[in-house]
C-alpha cells in the first residue's frame, strides 16, 4: 500500500505557527514552515524525546531566502521546491527534502538553469534552545542550563547541560568551506543545466531513546504492506489516510523484544501513553496483532509495583504516559513514568483477552495473563479506594502534569453539573465503571480458557457491579447515564458522550440500550459529523473547547460501535456521519468543532488539535470492523 502525495497540513499548534508542516518519527517530530525554513516563533523546531534540538534553522543561497513554488508533505517528509533569481527569468531551481528518521536529513537539490557555469553560494543558519516540550507548550522561556555551540572537526555541534541532563545536536554538511559557531557556509559549482545535491544531517546527541525509531520510508511501507485493502464502506484516500497515520508515530520499545509500540499523537503526545495506546490496540485489532502485542508487552514492563505518591504509581497501575524531557525530571516534575489515569488499567485488561480472541499466539497472552490478574487486583483494590465498588480518582490537580481528571477526559474543566458547575471529586466516571464491567469479564474468560484460576467470582463481580452501574447511574428522565458520580457520590446528572461507551462495552442494560442510542442522536448531542462531549443545552456547552462540546472522533466510533453491538439503526448513519467528516479533509484529527453540520457543511478544525492522532487514525477502522456490511447499506441508500 502507498499513500497518495497530499497538498501539505497546516498546523495550527499555536498562533504564531500559521503555515507550517509537522513531520513525525517515533518520539520524533519537527514544525517545520512550508517554505522550509525553523523560525524562532511559537512551536516551531525539531524536537527528540519531548526536547527541542533545534529552534531555528534556515538557508539562504547567493544571500536570498528561497522564493516556494511547491510544497508537498507525506508523512514523515517534506519537499519544497523554489528559485532564486529574477521571478520571470529564475537562474537556480532549488528542492529542500526534509527526511526524519532517527536524525532530520535534508537534501538540498541544486539545478542550474541557466546555459553558462555559476557559483553558489550557500548559508546555512542553526540555533537551538533545547527548551523542554512543556515550556515550549506554556509559552515559558526555557530555564538556565549551559548552553554550547561550536565546532568540532567538519561539523557544527549544539550542547546543553543542566545537572545530570544533557541533550545536543550535530549538524553535519558534504564539503563544508567554513564552520560557525551558529552555521556552514559552503560554495557550489554547477556547470551549464548541472544538478547538484548537498546533503545535511541533524543527528541527536547523549539521548538515551526509551524507543528507537521505527521510520523512514523502507519502514513505513514495510508495515503498510501488511495491511488489508480498503472496505468498499471506507473510502479509499481515508483508508489509507489512517494506515499511513499510524505509521508515522511508530515505535520500537527498546526494553522488549517486540518491537512496536505507537505514539498518541504528533506533536505533543510524541510518548507512549496507556489510554491512547490501548484504544489504538483495540481499533487494530481485528486486522493485525502485532501493534497490540507491543503495547501490551511495553506496559506490562511498565506496570506499577509501589506506591508513589509523586507519580501515582501503585501495585498493579497501568502508566498514563512515558516522558524524557527535562521537565518530569526536576524536584517539582513527575518523573518519566507517570501514573495518573483510572480507565488504562481496566483497558490494560480488556485489550489482552481481545487480542487473544483476535488470533494472538496463545503462548504470547499467557505470558501477559500475570500482569492482566495484577491490573484486576488494581481495580478491586487501589482503584476502589472508598470500597464502594467504583473506580475513581481524587478530582485534585496532582503536580506539574496538572491532571485534576484522570479519565479520557482529563481536561480540568470536563466534568460539569447541568448548570454548569464543575464536579467536585472523587470522580467516578460512568465509562470507566464500563470499561471495569468489561475487563471483569474478560479476565473471567482468559482464566477458563488458560486454566489459571476460577473465573466464577470475577463474572460475579463483574454483573454486579453491571447492577450497581444501572441503579446509581441510569436517569430516567434523561434517557441517559449519568457523567460521573461526584464527592458526594451523587450522579453528575449531565448528558455526555461518556454514556455512549456503555453501548461498546456491552455494559448498558439492554433495556435501556435504545433510549440511549436515541438520546446520543438528538440535535443537541448529535452534529451531524459525530457527537459531542458534551450536550448543547448545558450553560458550560462551548464547541471549540477541549472536552465541554467538540467531537473526538475516536468517542463517536466507539459509540456507533456500541449502538450496533445492540443492534440500534442509528449505528450506520453515526459512522457514515463520521466517515463524513474524514472525507473532507482525508484523515480525521484529534477533534474538531462542535458546530452543527446545519450551520457550518465541514466541519470546523479545533485549534490545537494534533493531527496524526493515533486513536483518531483508528476510528475508520474500527467503523469498518464493526459496521462494514451495515455501512454498504446506509451508503447505497444515500445514493
């Protein structure tokens, strides 16, 4: 399978980064302008394991800044074409190709268009900051460290230290003339219509990878070759569109002997993270194996054993996500491995008992079987503090990862009264109760299938905590489960997408499962592209926030997933909806706008949204696998 070139993305990460292009390799990626230039502004830089190696990069040749033509990016590169000399009568065609893998490589293709010999000159400009991703997300200045730039040998070398952390950069050119403690500058010479190719390398220094980098074109293809041909329901650019996503955010975990594990999202999630990984697992796993094996086996080695109350560890806990930046490992951070989500250990669990029934090597799911009964463990110890049967999680902003939510959700302003007010934890979310319900079950299902324990009094838990879910959380009157339970464990009596997960999970009582689907599809939940975190009529209803009335493709999948597990008819034209929505701009983002499809015909891009986003990458998927024949259907009806 190969992707089709696309006219290039424009990033909007912040609002000084208009009209630039974000590549992505691993723990890996670069925002780079679509003129090819690194600019000092905003986000921009090439950045390796959360750190920014370079902050401004550029090339001028013969004194001039590239006049673009072309700019064309397909996942983890980038080529822009220019000319220098006089716009009517140009005397140099110059392409800029920008390749990351485990260094940024650039090749600078020069073609002289002209019948007479020339000498080009050429000036390259390089800086760095080494500012942590953090910082460079809060708009704060980097703090101090010792900063050194200069040359060694042939090539121009960026150091930074500060205490124990050291990062750098080594900028390498084919035949330097001259090195600089901020550029190269080399000279050229083309005889009449000659092309030449100057070749250079931005190769990290002193990172020790948790992941190599599983990137570069030979890589990529190579996982995209096994992968199925495009449903007749998924259209085909879109299709593709996820796969080559998926691909670009790739990683070898270096501590195990499975190699792939993937990235939540570029830029800011360039990390493992447990929740994204897992629901990314679960979208791929009816097509391959292999993804969800590495995940598993990645966080499994990962699992908590202690408590930590600096890094939420604690016997049995999934992590959330794995950092190296400078940040998490000051005095105030909170470490590499950070431990602060309720829903990733339940999912831990239900993605193994998924990929077994999905065809895993019987003996690969019974290594990971010790670390799935420690997960249980967690769940009906740890993660039921207060002994009432619910998982939840304090509702305080813990640390310098400022997580006052630990679910999906984990923006602190998500879970919201109907009135608008936000809840006041411990937080049980509706979902999470869902997702327990579920890896409850299939762990009772793992342990008579492998003979490792007596699966009765899991698949007694597991139905009664189905009836307590039922009794604390349905609302009649609203057709709905509620948000979440609050401190006080009443219902945050609030119509939410969360709801819409019990349909996916199978926990949803069956007789209520179609007035929900029914409730989940009304204008004020429904926008015609995906449904909305939120419902409309709620005073705190926003449809450019994070969680409080955008659509995250991701959640409408798995609820039109569910709707068809309960066989509702609204199940075909949600997913179609969505697949709507992918169609326009040929790949679904993180999230985007709430706005109804009444009022806006596309929908409206949310500001910072990452783009690839892993489970964003997996949601045609996991549509197609759950609804392919139902969708054929729907799609010839609106012919």
């Amino acid at each position: 399978m190969t992707e089709r070139p696309s006219s290039y993305h424009v990033d909007h990460s912040t609002p000084a980064d208009h009209d630039t292009v974000t590549l992505s390799a691993g723990t890996s990626f670069a925002i780079v302008g679509t003129d090819g230039a690194i600019r000092a502004t905003g986000a921009q830089g090439y950045y390796v394991d959360d750190t920014r190696l370079v902050s401004e990069w550029s090339v001028r040749i013969d004194g001039s800044a590239l006049r673009v033509v072309e700019t064309c990016c397909v996942g983890a590169t980038l080529d822009v074409t220019g000319t220098i000399g006089d716009p009517t009568r140009p005397t140099l065609l110059v392409d800029l190709r920008y390749t990351l893998t485990d260094q940024l490589t650039v090749d600078l293709v020069l073609e002289n268009l002209t019948a007479a010999d020339t000498e080009v000159s050429i000036d390259l400009r390089v800086s760095a900051d080494f500012a942590d991703l953090f910082e460079v997300k809060r708009g704060v200045r980097p703090r101090g460290g010792l900063v050194a730039f200069g040359a060694v040998e042939d090539d121009l070398v960026l150091r930074y230290q500060n205490r124990g952390f050291r990062r750098g950069v080594k900028i390498h050119v084919d035949r330097p003339d001259e090195v600089f403690r901020d550029g190269i500058h080399l000279v050229e010479h083309l005889g009449p219509h000659a092309t030449s190719t100057v070749q250079v390398r931005a190769t990290p220094l002193t990172v020790q990878h948790p992941y190599g980098v599983l990137s570069g074109v030979e890589h990529q293809h190579a996982w995209l070759r096994r992968t199925p041909p495009a449903p007749a329901s998924i259209p085909a650019l879109v299709w593709q569109r996820s796969w080559s996503d998926l691909s670009t955010l790739l990683m070898r975990d270096a501590h195990e002997p499975h190699p792939i594990v993937v990235a939540a999202g570029s830029p800011w999630f360039m990390a493992l993270f447990g929740r994204d990984s897992l629901i990314t697992s679960l979208e791929t796993l009816p097509y391959r194996t292999d993804l969800a094996v590495g995940v598993l086996q990645a966080l499994a080695l990962r699992q908590g054993l202690v408590d930590d109350p600096v890094t939420l560890e604690q016997p049995g806990r999934i992590p959330h996500e794995v950092r190296r930046g400078e940040a998490v490992r000051r005095p105030d951070g909170w470490g590499a491995t950070f431990y602060g989500t309720v829903d990733a250990t339940p999912l831990f669990v239900l993605t193994v008992a998924e990929a077994w029934r999905n065809g895993t090597d019987p003996h690969v799911v019974a290594a990971l079987l010790p670390a799935a009964e420690r997960a249980v463990d967690w769940i009906l110890g740890p993660g039921d503090p207060d002994g009432d049967g619910f998982v939840e999680y304090p509702g305080t902003v813990h640390g310098h990862a400022g997580l006052a939510n630990q679910a999906w959700k984990d923006s602190d302003d998500a879970i919201r009264h109907p009135d608008g007010s936000i809840a006041q934890g411990p937080i049980a979310t509706v979902e999470v109760q869902a997702y327990c319900h579920a890896a409850l079950g299939a762990m009772a299902d793992l342990r008579e299938e492998f003979g490792t324990g007596d699966p009765g009094p899991l698949r007694q838990r597991a139905a009664a905590l189905a009836d307590a879910i039922d009794e604390r959380f349905w609302l009649d009157d609203d057709d709905c489960y509620a948000l979440a339970l609050d401190g006080d464990e009443r219902p945050v009596r609030t119509v939410a997408s969360n709801a819409g997960h019990l349909l996916f999970t199978g926990t949803a009582a069956p007789h209520r499962a179609a007035r929900l689907a029914d409730r989940l599809m009304e204008d004020d939940m429904f926008t015609g592209f995906g449904i909305r975190t939120l419902n409309a009529r709620n005073p705190a209803y926003n449809p450019l926030s994070y969680h409080c009335g955008s659509v995250w493709p991701h959640d409408t999948a798995i609820i039109a997933a569910g709707m068809h597990r309960y066989g509702s008819p609204h199940a075909a034209t949600l997913a179609g909806a969505l697949l709507d929505a992918a169609d326009h701009e040929g790949r679904l983002p993180e999230l985007f706008g709430g706005f109804s499809r009444e009022r806006r015909d596309r929908p409206v891009p949310y500001p910072t949204s990452c783009s690839p986003q892993a489970w964003a990458a997996g949601a045609p998927l996991l549509l197609a696998a759950h609804l392919d024949a139902h969708l054929d259907a729907h799609l010839d009806a609106s012919r």
